[in-house]
C-alpha cells in the first residue's frame, strides 16, 4: 500500500502544531518515513520526499510554513500550499510561522533521489574526488609545505565543504574494511610477563625458581615419601616465572590507535564550533560515534601511545589493512586543506545534488583517462589547485571554464590534447573563430585535438583541429532513454513546458553540439547505466564525426570507463590516419569558407546528378582554343582530337591543374569573338602525340615535334547546346595577333560572358 499521506507533529511552545503533506501521485509510492536509525546513520530527515513530484500541505491554523523556491502558500490560506521540489534533492529545512511572533519551529524534510543507488553513489563519488585531489597534491609540483590547523572563523560552508572533504574518505568502504581487517588479524609481537606457576606444573629449574624453593614464603611441607625430603622439609605452593604471550602493542598498531584518535579529536573540534541542530553538527555526531567505535575494540585497550610515527614500516606499506589507513592518513591532512567552491552547487544548504556531484565526479574520471590514453601528463594540471589564502582551493565550479593540455607523441604524429570543462563557446557570427554557427553553447567536457606546432588559434582558423563533447547524465537509466524509438515527436502534445520530453531533449541537445559548434566531430553522453554496450552512431563511413552514449557508473568494478577508452583508442587511430575522409572534409570546409564568394551564376547549367554530380562553377575548368581555319576545324570535328603546341614559343599551353582537369573545350577562330563551338573532354588528363602521330591521323601541316591532345566529344550537355560566350570580355583573352593564346577559365568566369539574346 502506498503512502500518499502523512500526519507530523511539531512541538511548538505548549502545543502541538500538525503538518499534512499529501502526496499527488497515486500510480506509485512518492512519500516515506524512515526509522530513526536509518535516518542517523546517513544524516538524513526521517520523513522524505521524492524528486520531481508535487505535494500539497495543511498545518494547523494560525500557523504558515515560509515561502521559499520549494514552499508555494495558498494565497487564499496561508496555512496551506504546495511543495514543489523539483530537482532538488537534500535535507530540507522549512521554518514554521506564526504570524504574530515569527518564525517558532523549524521541520527538516529528506528530498531523496529517484535513482535508488544515490546514497551510495553520493558518498562513493565524493571519496572518489578528494582522492583525485589528494593525488594531484602529493605529487611533486603541487604547493603542499606545512600541516593544516582548522580555522573556525572561516563562514560556515568553507567549514562544511572541508569536513564533506575529510568524511568521504573516514566513511569509505575502504577504510572501514582496513580497520576491520586489523582488529580481526593485528600485527602482535612476543612480549615477556611474569606470573606465577603452580609447583607441581614446573618443568624448568633456574637459579630464579631455586632461590624462591629455598626462601619463599606460603609453603607446604613435603611427604616423608617425597625424594627430596632429605634436603628440603617444604616448598612454595607458587613460583614466579618468567613467560611470553602474543601482544598487539606494536609500533604499527600504536600507529592505527594514533590515527583513530587523531581522526575522532579532529571531527570532535569540528562537532563543538557548529551550531547544534545543524547539518555539521549532526553528522560530525554521527561520523565522530562510528570513530569512537573504532576505538573502542578490545585491541586498542592494550595498546600504548606512539613515541614515533613508524612510516617506513614495511608492515604499514604493505600489509593490508595496515597500508590502507597509512594511504588515508596521508590523505587527510591534504582533504582539511581542501577548498571546493564549486561543492557548494552538490551541498550547500543541506542538499545532496548527486546530479552535480556526477559531473564533478566524471571530470576527474575522464582527466585520468586523458592521461593514460594520450599517454600525456598535462602542462596545466597545476591550475586545478591552487594556493588561497585560507588553503588550497579546488577550482572546478559549474560555469567556470578550466583546460588542461599536452602534447601526444604518435610515433608518425604528434598532436595537441586539449580537456577542458565548461568550455563556451559563443554564438557571436565570428568564422574563421571557434564559436557556435547559432547561439552559444556549453558543454560539459570538451576534447580538442589539433596537430602539434600550430597554435590553437591558427588550428580553428585553418580547419586543423577538431573538437569532441561529452554531456553528464546522471538521471538517464539506459541508452535507450535517449536514442530510443519511442522518442516523442516534436510536436507532440505531451511535450510541454510542464512536461518536458527530456529524452527527446537529451538528443536534440546532442545533435546541437555536433551541428552547431564549429569543428565539432563527435556528441557522446555519460550516464551512470547498467553494464551494456556503448551506443556509437557514425555519421558516414567512419568514427567520427558521430553521436553516441557510453555507461560509465561510481563504482570500483566495472565502471564502463574501459569501453570510454577503447573509444579514445579508435579516436587516436583515426587521427594517426592520414588519409581519412574527416580530413578531406575538413581541408574542403577550409577551401571553402576562407574563400569570399563574391561570384554568382544564375545562368542555365546542367544539374549535378550522375556523371555531372561534380558540376561546381568554380571547380570546372574550360580550355579555350584557337583554330586557324575551316580545314583544321573539320579535322577536329572529323578526329575528335584537339592538340596544342608544345614548348616555350608563344601559342603553346602552359600546363596546370586547371587545364589537365578541365572538364570542357571552347574554340574560336580567327576574328571570332563570340563562339558557341564548345566540346566536352571525353578523357582526364590530355596525351602527349608525336609530329609523326599527327601525319598519320593526316593532320593539315604539324610544324611542332611534340603535342598536347586532347580528346573531345562533339555531344555536349542539352543547357550548353544553344549558348554563345563573348570570350573577347575573359580577362585573359589577347587582342590582335595573339588572340589566339590559349588560356583556362573557370566555369564561373565563362558564364559571366554568356551573350544574352
């Protein structure tokens, strides 16, 4: 049975104040209470909403909750409303009016999250950026000199995001395993003690145990019988000896002891300077009762304090258990200086944003992957910690662009790497620049990639680089919320503004990178699914450009980040080809657009379809011709060849790309300025002919030893048939005598001289 509604007492002064919340979702349960242990054990209210679903409330009268983005009052009864509160998620604190003496109570509410793993995604995501930030601070470059002492004068969220920093790593699976691994199997030595020993037990005989049988006291007499009797008339009941037993006081459990104490003392501090009924107060409480519980375990009760630290301890390096709390000793010194800004989005106000923290989270995961895949350690790296004054501040934040780079060495190829986080890109109409085609846009993590030596700017403006987003999900199950056939229509009446159709959305969004940012290859999602396959859409024929989605989840096993990196693997693959078709239609793409057009051809032109499907004006070239008389003419006509001379001599063709791929012939004759005679090639590329060859094809008089022939097609395009060209107004057209000169024009100049009936 559903719980849809819910009664809550409040003390209040004298009296009881009661809070219904009703739920409006009757398909399935919205509203939940929870036991005081569960609710203390993860510092949470007992009674919880959920994401995303509206509820209405009734206090009693004469009292009002505070409006607030979550708390909507009734403008017709202040004492009730509606709770709205969307995609929040957290320990609400609503404070309780009465309108003659203000604010009287307060009333925490949980909002929890739909995904039903995000208590443990939050803690484990948390843990798993500060042991990130731990691991850039201990290495070389990284600004760590002293210890850290806690300053509480800081404001109240510097104070909470340190301690969010430190209990990550004190509530991780990780470190309670390594204590329970030691309690359950310590590190002992031999320690020798003294105790007594009943006679009849003794085995060994010293000078010790013969002086206490001579002169110890509480003794008994010995039987007549006894061997012994003639040299001693009694012996002690009990001797003293000397024994050894196994003992957990060791340098390296004196360690663990040290930590623990430490660690509780610490939180302790942290306990005393916050306000009681607070978030930090109540879970340093928390976190502080599971250390002294730690502590409490018969095996520290026989372990002294240490008089050194031994860190050099093999056991304490390798042994586990042991080498997991020195990793966390080591980690936290380096946490309690941590400043995250930037956390304030995941919980500041008492919210669990586990949404922002994913993002957060998925940054360091791809930085990593970055590294070893690019096999590059960034040049930037140190601008992600920097010194503050008041410690080392984090400076990842939503909104706050931050880039990281080096150079990856490919053997045939060296490469620009470029990670960057909340990079913009503006929608300023700026090309060559890089920017959006529309408006600006921002994604959460962009790969850039350009060949080594030109700076970006030059990458952008010469159509080298190449860039590759990644957009953070965490609310998405499976792919196939996203690519999946069932998307909405656009103009379907479900999707509103009240009810957005956020897989359609997601896509759309998508589809936006990749078409609308300049240089863009590739527009992949992260969502934290099951194990399945990554979902990769290739635009053409080859990896990218391409759209795409790829599961990747906080956990220790099985993360999907491995499927991300055979993805980079093919992206390095096809980068080192040189010959790809994505560097074709880059090269085109610049050819293009650095070129102003400033041409147009409105004329009649066949269509580019078929054998004319690369019919563009400007890329098709025309030879134009002389022919000297009517004779020579027929034999063109008749042999389908025209020949230019070859040589230095004025009248010989000087070849290039325009006129061994010209497409078409145009020729004239002598005083002919407008012509309709035009041929077209029938082969690519011309054929070099000897005089002989001409003689024998009976041409009229070869003077020339060498020719340039080409082979023609009397047939040409329908649209061509009836068309006549002034080539006296072509730029490159000689008068007089050496009118007949040949030259090359584009197909885009011709038309400009098409003699208008």
């Amino acid at each position: 049975m559903f719980i849809n509604e819910i009664n809550i007492r409040i003390p209040v002064a004298n009296e009881l104040v009661s809070l219904k919340i009703i739920g409006l979702e009757n398909a399935y349960e919205t509203l939940f209470e929870i036991n005081e242990l569960e609710a203390f054990e993860n510092a949470e209210a007992r009674i919880q909403l959920l994401e995303g679903h509206f509820y209405e409330y009734i206090i009693s009268d004469h009292y009002a909750l505070e409006a607030s983005e979550v708390v909507n009052p009734s403008r017709i009864n202040a004492s009730s409303g509606r709770l709205a509160p969307n995609i929040y998620t957290g320990t609400l604190a609503i404070d309780i009016l009465n309108p003659a003496k203000g604010k009287c109570a307060t009333i925490k509410l949980e909002v929890r999250s739909k995904k039903a793993s995000y208590r443990h995604d939050y803690r484990f995501m948390l843990e798993g950026i500060t042991e990130k930030c731990t691991d850039l601070l201990l290495e070389h470059s990284s600004p760590v000199t002293h210890h850290f002492t806690p300053d509480f004068k800081q404001d109240s969220r510097t104070m909470y995001q340190r301690f969010s920093f430190i209990r990550s790593i004190l509530e991780s699976e990780e470190f309670g395993n390594a204590v329970q691994k030691i309690v359950a199997n310590p590190v002992t030595a031999w320690a020798r003690t003294e105790g007594t020993k009943d006679i009849r037990n003794l085995k060994k005989m010293g000078s010790k145990v013969g002086r206490q049988i001579a002169g110890s006291g509480n003794r008994i007499f010995l039987p007549d019988a006894h061997l012994q009797k003639n040299r001693l008339k009694s012996v002690p009941v009990r001797i003293y000896v000397d024994a050894k037993k196994q003992s957990p006081d060791t340098a390296e459990n004196r360690f663990v002891k040290h930590v623990l104490q430490t660690f509780c003392a610490f939180i302790g501090d942290f306990r005393q300077r916050a306000r009681k009924g607070s978030r930090l107060y109540d879970e340093a409480v928390l976190l502080e009762t599971r250390l002294d519980l730690m502590l409490g375990h018969a095996m520290f009760r026989d372990v002294e304090k240490p008089v050194v630290l031994a860190l050099n301890s093999p056991v304490l390096q390798r042994k586990p258990g042991y080498k997991e709390v020195l990793k966390v000793w080591l980690m936290f010194d380096l946490a309690a200086r941590l400043i995250w800004r930037g956390g304030d989005d995941v919980y500041e106000a008492g919210k669990k944003d586990v949404a922002a923290l994913y993002e957060y989270w998925l940054f360091f995961q791809l930085l990593e992957l970055v590294r070893k895949v690019f096999s590059i350690e960034p040049a930037s790296i140190d601008n992600l910690i920097k010194p503050t004054r008041d410690g080392l501040g984090l400076q990842l934040k939503q909104g706050k662009h931050i880039a990281v780079n080096g150079v990856f060495d490919g053997d045939s190829r060296k490469l620009n790497v470029e990670f960057s986080f909340n990079r913009s890109f503006s929608g300023k109409n700026d090309y060559p620049q890089a920017g959006s085609w529309t408006t600006g846009m921002r994604p959460d993590y962009t790969l850039s990639i350009w060949p080594a030596g030109v700076s970006q700017m030059q990458a952008e403006t010469d159509e080298l680089i190449v860039h590759i987003h990644f957009d953070a999900k965490y609310k998405i199950e499976t792919v196939a919320a996203i690519f999946g056939e069932e998307t909405k229509t656009i103009d379907s009446a479900d999707v509103t503004a009240q009810s957005p159709d956020y897989r359609h959305d997601d896509l759309l969004k998508m589809h936006s990178y990749k078409d609308a940012i300049r240089r863009t290859a590739g527009a992949y999602v992260l969502y934290p699914g099951s194990a399945e396959k990554p979902y990769k859409w290739k635009g053409f024929h080859e990896l990218i450009p391409g759209l795409g989605a790829f599961a990747v989840r906080p956990s220790r096993v099985n993360s999907g980040v491995e499927d991300l990196r055979s993805f980079l693997d093919d992206v390095i693959r096809h980068f080192l080809n040189r010959a790809s078709q994505r560097e074709k239609v880059a090269f085109r793409n610049y050819d293009i657009y650095n070129s102003p057009q400033t041409d147009e051809v409105r004329e009649v032109l066949p269509e580019t379809f078929g054998e004319n499907r690369d019919l563009i004006p400007d890329d098709t070239f025309v030879l134009v011709g002389f022919y000297k008389n009517e004779k020579q003419l027929a034999w063109i006509r008749r042999n389908e060849l025209y020949n230019f001379r070859t040589g230095t001599d004025s009248g010989s063709l000087s070849l290039g790309a325009r006129e061994v791929n010209a497409r078409y012939l145009l020729l004239h004759g002598p005083g002919e300025k407008v012509t309709g005679k035009l041929f077209k090639m029938k082969e690519t590329g011309p054929r070099i002919f000897s005089k002989q060859d001409l003689i024998r094809k009976k041409y009229p008089s070869p003077k020339g030893d060498l020719y340039i022939v080409y082979r023609i097609d009397l047939e040409v395009d329908p649209e061509f048939r009836t068309q006549r060209w002034d080539i006296s107004k072509l730029s490159q057209y000689k008068t007089n005598r050496a009118s007949g000169i040949p030259f090359s024009v584009s197909l885009t100049e011709l038309m400009k001289v098409l003699v208008k009936e």
